[in-house]
C-alpha cells in the first residue's frame, strides 16, 4: 500500500496540476477579493513548470501504476498542447469572467481539474483510466457551461451537455464492460491481443467497438453525435467555449486515437470505414449548415465540428487498409499537427468574441462585428487573420495543417476524399469571410460607432498576442512543429 | 543576386504604412527587376536562390526558394513594369478617396504575392503566391465596400477562385506523391516517369487550378463582376497580371501538358471557346469596364488556345502584349469615368474625343491594338496565336479564333465610337465638368500607350522574333517538330488577320458612326440573341440556382431540422396517417406557447430558449445519437456480412 | 432473474424512483449470487442509500406535481418505442449470434476464492491505486461544483 | 453458480435497453437522470458477471470506479437541475410545464 516513487515523478506534472488546484480551492475562502487574481497567475505558473518537466521528460516512454498509466512522446506532445490552451483560457478568462461578473477562483481549479483529466486520458493506456479522466473532465466542463448561472442560456447549456454528456458516457461505459467481458481487461495492449484472437465475429467485440466509437464520437463533436454542440457552445461562457472547442477536442482525439490504434488495431479497416463515413458526413453538415449562422459563437461551433470532420480524414488515413506504417503514421502526426493549430486559431477567434463581450453587449452576433475595422482596426485585423487561418488560406497556420491532412490522405491513395475536404475548405471560405466582409465592408450603426471600449485587458493581449503567433509562425515555418509532431506520432503495430 | 533584394524588399514594403511611399518602392522592385532581367539576358540558364528551409520534415521538404530563368523574368517585368507604371496613376486617380492608405497597403500586398508567384522555385510558393493575389484580389475589389454589389462581388471572385485552387492543390499533392518533391526543376525533370494517365490527371487538376484564376469558362464570372473593385485595380489585378497567372502556370508547366494530349486540347478547346463566347456577350455591354472585362476573359481565351495548340512562346507573348494594351485601355477607361464623374454607362457617353484628347488617343492605340490593326502590338501576337492554330491543323479553332478577333474588333471599335465620337449623351450636369486628368495619369498612359505600339516588336519577325529566342530555353514544346512554314501561307494568314481587324472595325463604323440607328435596329431584330448576350447567357443565375442556392438551402434546412424537425416528425408518426393532424399539433404547441412566452417573458431570446427547452431537444438529440449507433451497427453487420460472402 | 421488468413500470415521477430503488436491491442480489458481497453492500449503501435518497429529497425539493399529459408524452414515445423495440430485436439477434458462435463462450473459471472485501481493497490500493486517486478527484469536482452551481449569494447577478 | 453468462449480459443488456428508452422517452429531466443510473447499473451488473466469470476481480473495482463517477454525476446533475429551476422559478414561470424536458 505504498506508493511508489517512481512512479509519482512520472506522473509529476499531473500532480503539480492538482495540487495548484487544491491549493487554489483551500486558499480562495481566505484570500481578500482583490488578490483572487493571484490565485490564476499561480495556475499559469504552474502550467509554465510543467510545461517544461513534460518538454524535458520528452521521448522516453514509460510505464507507471502498474501499467495503467504510460508516458510516451504521444502523450508528451498532446500535453505540452493542453498546457498552453489551458493557460491562454485561464489568462483570458482573467478579464473575461469580470466582464460577466462571474470572477470566482474556483473556475480556474475546475480548469486546471478538467487538465488534469485531459492529461490523463492523453496517457492512460487502460481504458479505465481514460473513462475516469473523461469523466474528470466532462464534469468539471458541465460545471464551467453552467458558470453563468443567473442566465438562462448558460444553464441550459449545461444541462443539455450533461444530460447528453453522462448519456454518451453511458454508451462508453457499457462498451467498455463489454470488452471487458472478452479480453479480461481493460489494458489496451491485452485488448488489443483479444481482438487479433476473435477479430469482430464476435459480436461482443463489435458492440464494444461500435460503443466506444460513438462515446469518443461524441466528445469530439463528429456527425451524427454533434448535436450538443451548438447549444452548448452558445450557451456556455465564451472562455469556456473556446477551452471546450479546443482541449477537450484535443485530447478526445488524442484518446480516440490511441484506443483506436493501440486497443482495435486489429480491426483497422473496419472502424477505418465507419470514421470514413463520420468524416464525410460531418465535413458536410459542419461546413454547409455554418453558412447560415448569425450567431458567431454558433457558426464556431459548426466551424468546429467542420474541423473535427478535417481531423478525422486523419483517422481514417491511419487505419486505412493497405497503407504502409509510414503513410498510416504520417496520418497520426498530421492530425496532432493539425489539431495543434486549430487550437491557436480557434483561441484566438473565441479570444476576440471574449473582449467583444461588453457590459450590454454580447458581442456574440454577427451584427455585433459590423464595421469593427472602423472601430478598431486592430481588433478586426486580427480576427480576420484567424478567418483567413481557419479558412485554410496560405501563408497562414491553417494551411499548413489542412495541407499536411490531405497530403496525408492523397498518400494513403484516398485522393477523392483529399478532394471532399478541399472542395468543403473551399466552401468554409464563404461563411468565414462574411466575418470579414461584415468586419471591414459595412459600415457599423451610429450606435455601434459610439460603442468604442473593448474588454481588453492585458491578459488578453497575451493570448491574442500567442494566439496570433501561433497563427503566423506556424504558417511560415512550421518546420519545427512538424518534426516534433512527425517524431512523437504514435508507435503504430 | 538582386533577386533577394528583390523578395525581400517585397515582403518589407508590405508593412509599410504610407501609402505615398509605396509606389516608390515598387519602382524600385521594378529597376531590381531590370537589372534581374539584364542578367538574365547576359546569361539565361536558370538559377535558384533559396531563402530558407520552410516546410521540413517527414519526407515533403519545402523550401522558400526562387527560381528566375527567362520566363519569370518575363513575369517579372510585366509585373513590375506594369505594375508600377498603376502604381503611379493610382496616386492621381485614387487622390483623395478614402482609405488611401489602405488601398496602397492592399496594392502592395498584392505586388508581394505576385512576386511570390511568378519566382517561386516551387510549387508550394507558387500556390501561396496564387492565394495571396486571390486574398489581395478580395480585398480590393470589396474596396468600396459601401458598396453592397462590390462586397458581394468581392466574395464571389473569392469562392469561385478557392474552387480553382483546391484543383490546383489537389495536382500539388499528386505532384508530390509522384515526385517526392515539389521544386519545379526536380519535378518537372522527372516527367518523362508518368504514365500518361497520371500526366493526365495532374494536368487537369493544375488546369482547374488556371481556370478559376484566369477566369475561363465555366469559371469565368467571377471576373465581370470583379469590376466593382476601383479601376485602376481592375487594370493591374483584374487584366494585366493576376489573371495571367494561370497562363503562367500552364507554360510553367508544359512539360506536364505536352505528356497529357487530352490535357492540351482540353485547354484548347476551353481557350477557343472562351475566346468566342466571351466575345459575344462583349458585344452588347454597356458597361465600359465591363466589356473591358469581357474582352479579358476573350484574350485569356487566346492564351490558353495559344498553350492548347503548343504555341507557348505565342501564349506568353500575347501575355505581356495584352498586359500592355489592357492596362492601357482600363487605365484610358478609368480617366474617362474619373472625368465624367464615376460614369461608366456608355450610352451616357460619346463625344468626348474634343474634351479629353490626351486619354482619347490613348484609348484609341489601346482599342488598335487588341483589335490587331498592324503594327501594334496586339496584332503580332494575335496573329501568331492563330498561326500556330492554323499551321497546326486545329481549323476548328482557329476559326473560333478568328470570329472572335471580328467579334473583338467590332466591340472594341463599338466601345470608342460610343464613347468618344457622335453626340454628347452626357448628362448636361457633369458635362460641365469635364475635364482632362492630371499629369499622374496620363502620363503612365501615354507610356503604355507608347509600349502598346512597339510592343509588338520584340516579337517580330513571326516565329524567330527576340522573344522566341529569349524564351527558347524555357518554352519549346517537348519533341516539337520545328516545321518550317512558308512564308507565303504566314503572309496570307497575316492578311486575313488585318482584313478580320478592319472588318469589325469597319461594320462597327458603319453602325455607330454612319448610320447610328442601325444598332438599335438589329437589337430589335435579333432580340432574342441580343437579350441572351445582354445577360450573359444567364449563367450567373444558372450558378445561383444550381449550387449557390441549394448550399444555402440546405444549410437552411439542416438548421431549421435541428430545431424543430425531429419534434414535428416524431409527432407525425405518432399521429400515424393523420398528417395533417400532425401539422394542427404543431401549431397548436407553438401557439399555447407563444401565449405563454408573451405572458411569461418580455424578453425574446429567453423565450426562443425556453421554447427550445420545451420542445425536448435533448431527447431527441439523444435519439440522433441512439439513431446514429444503430445506423453504425448496420452498417458494420451488412459489411462484415459481405465480406465474409465475398 | 427477471426482475428488470419491474424497472419498466417507471412512469410516474416518484414512483420511478422507488422502483429504482426496488431496482437496486434486486442488483445487489445478484452481485450476492455472483460473489460480489462487498459490492452488494455497496450498491445498497451508496446507491439505494445515498444516491436515491438525494433523488428523492430533490423531488421532494422541487415540488414536482405529476407531469404526465399521457396523451402528448405517449406520441413520443409510442415512436421511439417502436424504433427502440426494432433495436432490442436487432440486439436479440446480436445475443443470439453471441450464443450461437465458436468464438464466443467465456472461459468460465471455476470456483475462484474472489468477491470478499480484502481483496478488493487489496487491489484497490495496489494495482488500480491511481484510477483510485482519479476518483476521488472526481469526487472532489463534483462537489465543490455543486456548491457553486447551488448556493446563493456567491455570484451576484447582474443588475 | 450454473447460470451461464449469457443470461446475465442478457439481463444487463435489457437493462441498458430500458435506460436508454427511458432517456429517450421521458421528458421530465430527474427520470432521465434516473435512466442513465439505469445504464450504469446494467454496466456493473456486466462488470461483475464477467468479473465472476473470468475469475478476476478487477470486475468489481471497476464497478467501485463506475459507482464512484455515477455518485459524482448525480450530485452536479442534480445540482443543475436546482440552479435550472430556480432560475425558471425566479422569473414566474407557471411550475405546471415545469422542468419537463
């Protein structure tokens, strides 16, 4: 009943994670209110600290808790990932929870939790454990939605997540039972071996597969189990949006990934051709039905979900039959690769929906972003930077990633569907630039031309200021980005 | 090399702010440029400049590097030269408008890009160049933004051209799977690996690429309606440089087209029949940018006839030639809207020959030149365009491309008698205002004019002119048979040429200029021709109705569906086959609640959610999901059935 | 082993709840039968004891009348039912493919010396010692969440 | 015990059935609550059939783990509801169509 050493310093980071947490709830009671501010500085701090204990540790692989828990570069790149975002929403939130007076310290332990479960499920290698660490996240995510409690939208939004959230948990939970049942545990790699033995004559194995795909589905938003998304993305605080629309994507992934990979590798083209059809369903709805949005932080969810259809052409080229272990790994390293953009970008749109956000107004409508050039030229240029990034268009970041996903496709001979995603990165051209076109093509309301403040605090400007590094940096030279994605993709069989 | 200084004196202006600068600086890209250009006339073997290494990684290495052999340096001093020759009239023209900063900022962001595109030594540099004049193009032509129909426009060329460019990237990828990489020296030098079928394919999709830039059919209506942007971006984007990047592409690329037939006289075909269709709907515009647009999307035409019949070195001639009249024409065309006003309808013009002489002479070297009257520069390139057509034994081509050299020549004569002969049909008010336009602008006019008349000769003697020299090493026709043509049937190819230019020319005097009432006449008489060109074969609406609208129907449909359709339809069933009753329900819910939502709420938005609350989305999202597995389930049974059948 | 069906009698409001908890105790006898006894205890413990009771306080809370219109509520649920009923069948033909295939039956392992509580606590606190900690974080998550998604005062509305 | 296994995924999978139904179905948010206990509880009855089966305990931690994360879920579900309705409460909504989902 001891618990090992060595063990703990491999999990050193999560433990830093929690502990900022504990120390944040224990000390929030009795701080002054003026010094609550403190409070998340100290949480970026400690991101900061783990940020570079997990880039140090970078590359070794290694077994903790009996196996339960492994650290691998896969792991490694998905967290150095997650720390980022997660610090960009907390120091946006700094400014941001004030503007909606709902400046509580303890948002930033259910932030810094919900990280914790993330990591956890990035480096579980038991089916288990990744259960718990979506839980642990989920939870902590259907209680920042409802942050906003004295507005309707907000709570909603947070039941309609949950209900659907412990729903969809349901479904995993049942599938991971099942496996259970055949393999006699939940540990991926024995998993994987009871699938190579019975294969998915089994029906056991099959509805376990198809149970788990649909939960993991589900928490990265792809078609048919997006529903939730838009309402709960408009419906939630913006920060929390944009760390729902990007980390809790981010590791779904990179869970749904690993499960897929490590666990069902020996029924690739199976699930391969499922995702298949999620992929193409999802480009479509997410791309078609963000066209007709006036709602931004809607049309971002669509967006997003679009997006998550981009990823997933990704998962099917690493499970697609007959490709080599390269192609099927340059899909793995395409899909971080693309991810970790999407999460600059993404940031950094929901980031100037967050300082749009003003006493009377939401900023949330696309009216809202009328004539905002003539406001504040900054402010709009920005935002069209991450307009044109998410469109895709070159030299930005968004190119890079979107070029890399089908680069990948095309090589695995998926060439027709390298074609659906470009046609549909075409079509998502439209509904971002109207951003654009509303921006700098129409001249705002004499009221909106009085309405000059933006909520930008200096916190702000750093995550923008990150966000649009991102954005640029990226897509100028992403070569280093590339080369740790491309050397941390999964080990495939 | 002043190559570097080059590109990065390019991407340094581009954050510069004043705009007064910024014409300066171009004229400084454009003297680097000379001096380029003199180098690689000293020494024309291709050479590479890299800047840095970009993309790496994984097998795809990319660098940001430039490549100048002579057909860039063409480019580059259409581009630059052209390019700055705008530059210097915009500041007159653009005086005093809002946002002049800005719109310089746009210019030289566009200079950049374009720079970009025609030096890059890749394929991935070509593209971002390609993008970013598309971005560039965007911008400016949404410039006026107060205008609804510019906005609209703006995002119209930008949609059409992402079409475009997903093409191209697509034969980018293909390219790379190929190849292993994306330099053009390497890539294309391993040509001579694919099988025709691929050749083929990547030739198709590079092809789709050309087309939505270089606004061919069907691609081309983007390009009309970019004339909403200010005139003198319609003249540097919209006619003289970023619609010839496709022709650049595909000459670039004519190793690749020479492998793949099918590919050739597919750009043939497209360019012959651009060439003409373009044409008639040019004939009855009245638009004076318009029919300009029009006879782009028509000379673009010839361009890529030109590259389908292998005629390269004629495709890039007619390039720089026409970049110099068209220029030239649309700046001619932008003084006289700048002095009437902001007036572009040419039925309110005429008669201003006497008011405007400078711009009128101009305007009539340019419209002597595109309609190909010897010696000007429009008629060397023209003519051997249809040579190469003629002597290549593509007749039906050629014959497209003869009507429409008439058709051009008629519009082009039509245009200037409208505009500058006959009675003043100006409005009484503006008449008084009337006046020529400053030094800025007519002075960049009168040099293109001046390039307009002798641009012709580098081209000349047919065939062996300095240009095929110069270009010789970069744009021959792999295994072309040099085949000697005689010089009688090159002659009597030239007089039909020059008796097709005064043909047009003379019937569009007999109409407009002696008997004036006779258009009117045959408008009414063709009437059902007449409208079907007036409106542009209604293709534009046949776009909308076919994919525009459906797109947005859809959208429409699929939210309208996740807000209320489920519910409605679950009721349906539940109603069995009572439909109608289902619909009674419906209304009867909605309006209880409506009720109740006035009562309870004053708020709508709170009302619209509590709706939504009621309504039971989320069971019925959760249904979507239980729905979703089972379709999942299905679908892996009916697999795993078939292939243990199989 | 049949006593799910009592489940399906959950319609009405607080009624559902007891036949939850009717539900529970039956489940806790089958983790008896299956060896689980300190499972049994738990699930009557935590689940009947604590989970349901807090249901039924919250029922009790929100003052919740019988919120049946049948008519409306049946429409509904005739659909779903009838779709659901085609999925129990697909699901039954699935069962019956388990039973029917070569692949399928379990090595049943006879007569293993499991389900007492030390050795789960064992195995608890050795093998599964961090899924544990994760628990308790959840723990941790859910509660101060309930505090703050429930008490009043700590965040002023806006005015 | 002679029951054989499948009887028990039998009953775990009617079970499972029977929540999923129920969220379906009702429309009043705390029985949807109350369904998904369902599903969970069929996913225990699962976990230990197996467990017992396969003679191996790991089973019915699991089941502890599902337990645990089942107890966190009700308490924030059920404190959504309250803050839900005493939302709707504080703004006069007749409570007859109340928290019917």
């Amino acid at each position: 009943m001891s618990i090992p050493l060595a063990d703990l310093v491999t999990i050193l980071p999560e433990c830093l994670v929690v502990l900022a947490a504990c120390v944040l709830f224990v000390l929030d009671p009795v701080m002054p209110a003026s010094k609550k501010d403190f409070l998340a500085w100290m949480c970026v701090g400690t991101l900061v600290v783990c940020f570079f204990i997990t880039a140090a540790g970078m590359g070794e692989k290694t077994f903790a808790f009996s196996n339960l828990v492994v650290v691998d570069s896969y792991a490694s790149f998905w967290k150095l990932l997650l720390y980022v975002v997660s610090g960009m929403t907390i120091l946006l939130s700094i400014g941001y929870l004030k503007e909606e007076r709902i400046d509580l310290a303890e948002f930033y332990g259910f932030i810094m939790l919900s990280l914790t479960g993330m990591m956890i499920m990035v480096s579980g290698s038991d089916l288990l454990v990744i259960y718990l660490g979506i839980e642990l996240m989920s939870i902590s995510l259907y209680i920042m939605c409802g942050f906003k409690r004295f507005e309707a939208k907000s709570i909603e939004a947070s039941a309609k997540y949950f209900i659907l959230g412990a729903f969809s948990s349901g479904l995993l939970l049942y599938g991971i039972s099942l496996i259970f049942g055949a393999a006699g545990s939940t540990q991926l790699v024995e998993i994987a071996a009871a699938v190579n033995a019975r294969g998915l004559d089994d029906p056991l194995v099959l509805i376990a597969m198809m149970l788990i795909i649909v939960g993991f589905a589900f928490k990265v938003a792809a078609v048919p189990f997006h529903m939730w998304t838009p309402d709960v993305y408009q419906g939630a605080p913006t920060t929390v949006t944009a760390f729902m629309a990007v980390a809790s994507k981010a590791a779904s992934f990179a869970a749904f990934l690993r499960v897929l990979l490590e666990g069902f590798g020996g029924v690739k083209p199976n699930w391969s051709g499922l995702i298949l059809g999620m992929c193409i369903l999802t480009l479509i709805l997410g791309n078609i039905v963000a066209i007709v949005q006036t709602n931004i932080k809607r049309m971002l969810a669509y967006s997003s979900i679009a997006h998550a259809g981009y990823a997933l052409i990704g998962v099917v080229v690493a499970g697609w039959m007959g490709t080599g272990a390269g192609v099927a790994s340059a899909g793995v390293s395409s899909i971080m690769l693309y991810l970790a953009i999407y999460s600059f970008m993404t940031m950094g749109a929901f980031a100037m929906v967050a300082i749009l956000r003003r006493g009377g107004l939401e900023g949330e409508e696309l009216d809202d972003f009328t004539g905002l050039a003539k406001r504040h030229k900054g402010a709009a240029f920005l935002m069209m930077l991450f307009m044109i990034s998410l469109a895709g268009i070159p030299p930005t970041a968004g190119f890079i990633g979107k070029f890399y996903l089908f680069m990948a496709a095309v090589n695995a001979g998926l060439t027709w569907l390298a074609v659906v995603g470009l046609v549909f990165a075409a079509v998502s051209a439209f509904y971002y630039l109207r951003v654009v076109m509303v921006m700098y093509m129409r001249e705002p309301s004499s009221e909106q031309e009085l309405e000059t403040r933006l909520a930008l605090s200096p916190t702000a400007m750093v995550v923008l200021a990150f966000a649009v590094a991102g954005v640029v940096f990226l897509g100028v030279y992403p070569g280093p980005l590339v080369s740790i994605a491309t050397s941390s993709a999964l080990p495939l069989p | 090399m002043a190559v570097l200084i080059n590109g990065f004196l390019g991407h340094k202006y581009s954050h510069d702010l004043a705009g007064r600068i910024a014409f300066g600086s171009v004229g400084l890209s454009f003297l680097c440029a000379l001096t380029v250009f003199m180098g690689v006339m000293a020494d024309p073997t291709p050479r590479e400049v890299i800047a840095y290494s970009w993309i790496f990684g994984g097998d795809l290495h990319v660098n940001l590097g430039f490549l100048i052999d002579p057909l860039s340096a063409v480019m580059l001093m259409v581009v630059t030269g052209v390019g700055f020759l705008i530059h210097v009239y915009s500041v007159g023209y653009m005086h005093g408008e809002e946002g002049f900063t800005r719109f310089f900022v746009y210019m030289n962001l566009f200079m950049v890009s374009m720079l970009l595109l025609v030096m890059g030594n890749n394929y991935l540099v070509l593209f971002i160049g390609w993008e970013g004049v598309g971005l560039c193009s965007y911008l400016l032509i949404g410039y006026y933004f107060h205008k609804v129909s510019a906005a609209k426009a703006a995002t119209k060329a930008f949609v059409v051209n992402r079409i475009g460019d997903a093409g191209f990237l697509l034969a980018i990828f293909l390219m790379f799977v190929n190849f292993k990489t994306l330099d053009y020296t390497k890539a294309l030098a391993n040509v001579g690996q694919l099988s025709t079928e691929m050749a083929t394919a990547i030739a198709l999709c590079l092809l789709v690429g050309a087309i939505g830039k270089s606004a061919q059919i069907p691609l081309y209506t983007w390009l009309p309606d970019a004339m909403e942007g200010p005139t003198p971006v319609s003249a540097l984007i919209h006619a003289a440089t970023m619609v010839t990047a496709g022709v650049y592409m595909v000459v670039r690329n004519h190793v690749l087209f020479d492998m793949a037939p099918v590919a050739m006289a597919t750009v043939g075909i497209i360019g012959g029949l651009t060439a003409l269709f373009a044409a008639t709907i040019g004939l009855v515009q009245n638009d004076i940018k318009r029919v300009l647009a029009y006879s782009t999307v028509s000379q673009l035409g010839y361009m890529f006839l030109a590259c389908g019949v292998g005629a390269y070195t004629a495709a890039i001639f007619h390039l720089v030639t026409h970049a110099f009249f068209k220029a030239l024409l649309f700046l001619s065309a932008g003084a006289v809207i700048h002095s009437l006003n902001g007036e572009q309808d040419i039925r309110k013009m005429g008669g201003l020959s006497k008011k405007i002489p400078i711009t009128y002479k101009v305007f009539l070297i340019g419209t002597l030149a595109i309609a190909g009257i010897p010696p000007l520069a429009g008629f060397w390139s023209k003519d051997e365009i249809m040579a190469h057509a003629f002597v290549n034994h593509y007749y039906v081509l050629y014959l497209f491309a003869a009507i429409g050299a008439f058709l051009t020549s008629f519009y082009m004569f039509r245009l200037t008698y409208l505009t500058f002969y006959g009675q003043s049909r100006v409005d009484p008010e503006v008449d008084k205002h009337i006046h020529e336009s400053p030094p800025m602008m007519t002075v960049p006019l009168m040099v293109l004019a001046g390039l307009a008349i002798l641009g012709g000769f580098m081209g000349v003697p047919p065939e062996h002119g300095w240009l095929h020299g110069f270009l010789a090493s970069v744009a021959t026709p792999l295994g072309a048979v040099p085949h000697e043509v005689s010089m009688g049937t090159l002659m009597g190819l030239m007089a039909v040429a020059i008796s097709i230019a005064l043909g047009g020319w003379g019937l569009a005097h007999y109409m407009y200029s002696v008997k004036p009432g006779m258009a009117d006449e045959w408008s009414e008489r063709y009437a059902g021709a007449y409208r079907t060109f007036l409106n542009k074969y209604w293709v534009d609406e046949l776009y909308d109705a076919i994919i525009v609208e459906p797109c947005k129907r859809l959208g429409q449909i699929w939210d309208w569906f996740d807000q209320n359709v489920i519910d409605r339809f679950i009721r349906g069933i539940g109603h069995g086959a009572d439909a109608s009753g289902a619909g009674i329900t419906w209304t009867e819910k909605h309006v209880i609640y409506a009720g109740l939502n006035v009562v309870g709420y004053a708020n709508h938005l709170l009302a619209w959610s509590w709706r939504k609350l009621q309504t039971g989305m989320v069971h019925h999202y959760a249904a979507v999901i239980v729905i979703g597995l089972f379709i999942l389930v299905h679908f892996l049974f009916v697999w795993l059935l078939g292939t243990s059948v199989l | 082993m049949l006593t799910a069906t009592l489940v399906v009698a959950l319609r009405n409001p607080i009624h559902s709840a007891l036949s939850l908890l009717v539900m529970f105790f039956h489940v806790a006898g089958l983790y008896v039968t299956l060896h689980a006894e300190f499972l049994a205890a738990i699930q009557i413990i935590v689940y009947a004891g604590a989970i349901l009771v807090l249901y039924l306080f919250v029922v009790m809370l929100l003052n919740i009348k019988r919120e049946e219109q049948f008519n409306k509520q049946g429409v509904v649920a005739m659909f779903l039912g009838f779709v659901l009923l085609a999925e129990t069948v697909l699901l039954g033909i699935s069962r019956g493919f388990l039973i029917a295939s070569p692949h399928a039956p379990l090595p049943v392992q006879a007569g293993a010396s499991v389900g007492n509580t030390e050795s789960i606590g064992e195995l608890l606190y050795s093998t599964y010692l961090f899924p544990f900690e994760i628990a308790s974080l959840i723990l941790l998550v859910a509660m101060v969440g309930a505090v703050i998604l429930t008490k009043k005062g700590i965040m002023e509305p806006k005015s | 015990m002679d029951v054989p296994v499948e009887y028990y995924l039998a009953l775990s999978g009617l079970v499972f059935l029977i929540g999923l139904v129920g969220v379906l179905v009702r429309r009043n948010i705390i029985i949807i609550l109350l369904s998904i206990e369902l599903m969970l509880n069929a996913t225990n009855i699962n976990f230990v059939a197996f467990s017992s089966y396969l003679g191996n305990l790991a089973g019915q931690v699991f089941v502890f783990f599902a337990l645990t994360v089942a107890a966190a879920e009700v308490a924030v579900g059920l404190a959504i509801i309250i803050a839900l309705y005493r939302h709707h409460e504080s703004i006069n909504v007749d409570d007859f169509s109340l928290l019917k989902w």
